[in-house]
C-alpha cells in the first residue's frame, strides 16, 4: 500500500508498504506518519501546507509477473528489479503523465536507476500489480 500527498496539484510525497506483514490499517497509518517527514525527495511537511492537500491511499494487489507487452498504463502499476536496483510505479502515474507503454516502461528504468530499455533485459524482473484507491482533503 502507498499513501500519496498531493498540494497545490503536485505531489508533496510518496511513501508504501509493499510487503503484506503487516494489518493493511497498521501499514496505512505508518506510511501516512512517513510520507509527511520521510519521503527523500521533499522537505517536511509544515503545518501551514495541511489546509487543502489532498491524502490517496493506493492498495496494491499481489505483485505478479507480468511480459511488457501485456502492460495496460493506467491499469497496471509495475516494479522491476535487476540486481540491486528496483523501482515502482503506480498505474496512476502513466494517468497523470499521459504515459503510452513505452513512456511508462522507460520512466520505471528511471525510476529504479536502471538504463533505457531495462525493462528489455532477461535479466530484469518485471511484476505488475492493480491497485484500488481512495482519497481524502484534508481541511485544517
């Protein structure tokens, strides 16, 4: 599961849980608390940024294997691991950036610090999962 912090129309953080070790309700408010002071690529959330963000919680299904050719952007959110490098994306992010497949194989590389056509290599390990979303605005 991965709760995700959106203000002004951008993400503010992006946090999950992938493992299934724990209660759903226990990882949720975990990755709620982290996302706020966790997430490496923004600063801390401030108090005066809570009034009017916008809380998501994506739920992932199993992770399973799945071909490139069979991935639906938008439906299917996709990890890929090679080695130590290993990357995620959710089916919403190829909604949100108007990814084709290409894009959306290409940008999960990226995101695991993999080279371009990564995805390509037998070597890569490549699992899609659907995820059911909800979300919330919070009013302070």
């Amino acid at each position: 599961m991965f709760v995700s912090l959106h203000g002004r129309g951008r993400l503010r953080g992006c946090l999950g849980h992938i493992e299934a070790d724990v209660p759903l309700v226990t990882a949720t408010a975990m990755m709620a608390e982290a996302v706020t002071a966790e997430d490496p690529r923004f600063n801390p959330v401030q108090p005066h940024e809570l009034d009017g963000m916008e809380v998501e919680v994506s739920v992932l299904s199993p992770l399973r294997p799945i071909a490139p050719d069979e991935v639906v952007p938008g439906r299917d959110g996709l990890m890929i691991r090679r080695g130590r490098h290993a990357g995620l994306l959710l089916p919403q992010v190829a909604t949100e950036w108007h990814m084709d497949r290409p894009a959306f194989l290409e940008a999960l590389c990226q995101k695991a610090m993999l080279p371009a056509g990564a995805w390509q290599d037998p070597a890569s390990e490549l699992r899609g999962f659907t995820v059911q979303r909800a979300a919330a605005r919070i009013r302070a």
